[in-house]
C-alpha cells in the first residue's frame, strides 16, 4: 500500500465529513437521540397499507409489527432517558413519502417494507429486520400459459409504482407489458387484477403478498407465488435520518432484542414459507 495516498485519502475523508457536517440543516446536525431525550418527542412514520407491518384492521384501527417495534423502541428510550412520559408524533407513511418525511425532517423513523438501497446518499437505513424477496402471484388455472423463464413477452404484469420491484421487472422483462399501480390500494387493486384476469401477473414482495391475501381473506389455494426461491433477495430496513450514528445505534439494538424475537415470530411466523431458508439464499 502506498502510504502518502493512504495518508492523503484520510485527510480527505476527514475534511469531507467535517464539511459535510456543516452543509446539514442544524435541526439535522444536532443529535437526534439526544432531541427526543430532552424534548420527549418521538415522531415515527407507519405505512398503513402493508400487512404484515402496518395496515389498518377491519375495524379502521393501525396494526402491525411496526406498532409493536414503536411500542418496544419507546420503553427502551424511557428506559436510558429516565422518561415516565414520552409522547409519540404519528404520521401515515406512503410509498411516495416514505423518504421525503427523513429528508425533511418530519420524524427521525420510517418503519415499513423499505429494501435496504445503497445507492441513496441523503438516508441511512439500519440493520436488516427482515429477509423477504420477488416473487409472481398468478392464479392456478393460468399457471400453464406462463413460463417465467422465458421473455414473458406480452404478458402483463403488475407492479407497484417506484419500487424496487419495478425496477428489476423491467429490466429482466423487457418485453412484458408493465401495468402501474399506486397509492394506498395498489397492491389490493392489483390482487383484484390477477384474480379477475385484468393482468397475468402480478409482482411484488412475497411477504407482502401473502400478508395482502390473507388480509382481503382471499385463499392461496386458487393462487401460485412463482418461483419457489425469490428472483431477488431483499432485506428490510428502518429509514433513518442521514448522520446519527448513536439513534441507529438504539435502533439496531431494539432490532436485536429478544423481544423483537418474539414480535417477529408473532407477525412473520405464520406467512412466511418454513421449508424455505431464505437467510442462506440472501447470503
């Protein structure tokens, strides 16, 4: 190793990280955990139409597993704070919003089905909570008329609108036909579509796929999720503010708690596919 480049990329890093402090918003630049400990304010971001995470119950009540990841990262944050009280700012999260609500500081958590991305620069994500991947829902009686190995030339598919699903789809399938879904109802809009034969198929994350059926009490037993390992592996993460290494720390290690154990075999254990290891696969 050259030692004078070596020595010279290290002051680089270190001018850029001190400049890049200074080019932060100051709310942003003050220490996140530390406003939340002094002010007694958490503000969090919960999707409300994606079941198994978050998603509103037949009666119109938020449910999910991230109101119980709220609920036990704000015991920890009373626990270190000394906190009695600690009040919690709710704001319903979008596929469209969900980064926009960090950037402009509207809450330091965003907790939905948000795939870990590198090429993002202005958001940290913490550690994966979650192994999930593509898959097709198709319905039985079409199964034949579908080779997913070929183009799928001409076959429609559905997808929701500026996901990372979309993206791959339409690069591995250039010449399927790419039917858009948005907004709160997408994936609900688009089950009804495969099941009704609007679309052939429809792709998406495998857990939020069958966390969408079971909602709408559709059966998977007139339905096929294809293939049976995922196209993509893709790991969950919490969105995060850009530059706060000690409230992703607290973050990460509510992920890693024992508790979270048993939140994750609560809302996770009764979907997801037992005969299939998807931590070895996404390795």
């Amino acid at each position: 190793m050259d030692l004078k480049f070596s020595s010279l990329t290290l002051k680089i890093t270190i001018i850029w990280f001190i400049f890049s402090n200074f080019l932060l918003p100051k709310s942003l630049a003050e220490n996140v955990l530390k406003q939340v400990y002094e002010q007694g304010l958490l503000k969090v971001a919960i999707r409300e139409d994606s079941p198994p995470l978050g998603y509103l119950d037949p009666a119109g009540i938020l449910t999910g597993y991230c109101l119980d990841f709220i609920d036990l990262l704000v015991e920890k944050i009373k626990q270190e704070s000394g906190r009695q009280i600690l009040t919690i700012k709710l704001i319903e999260s979008t596929i469209e919003n969900r980064f926009s609500l960090l950037r402009n500081q509207q809450v330091y958590l965003e907790c939905g089905p948000n795939t870990i991305r590198s090429d993002l620069t202005d958001v940290w994500f913490s550690q994966p909570f979650f192994h999930t991947g593509t898959k097709f829902l198709v319905k039985k009686n079409n199964l034949s008329q579908i080779n997913i190995n070929g183009s799928l030339r001409d076959r429609t598919i559905g997808v929701l609108i500026n996901t990372t699903t979309e993206s791959f789809i339409r690069q591995t399938y250039p010449e399927a036909k790419i039917k858009r879904f948005y907004g709160a109802t997408g994936k609900t809009r688009a089950i009804q579509a495969v099941s009704q034969g609007k679309i052939a198929l429809f792709a998406s994350d495998d857990i939020l796929i069958r966390g969408e059926l079971l909602r709408l009490g559709f059966s998977l037993e007139d339905y096929k999720l294809i293939p049976s390992e995922p196209l993509t592996c893709d790991l969950y993460g919490m969105i995060l503010p850009l530059a706060q290494p000690q409230w992703r720390d607290l973050v990460n290690r509510v992920i890693n708690s024992q508790e979270m154990a048993t939140i994750n075999q609560k809302w996770f254990g009764n979907l997801w596919q037992k005969d299939l290891d998807l931590n070895s696969i996404c390795r």
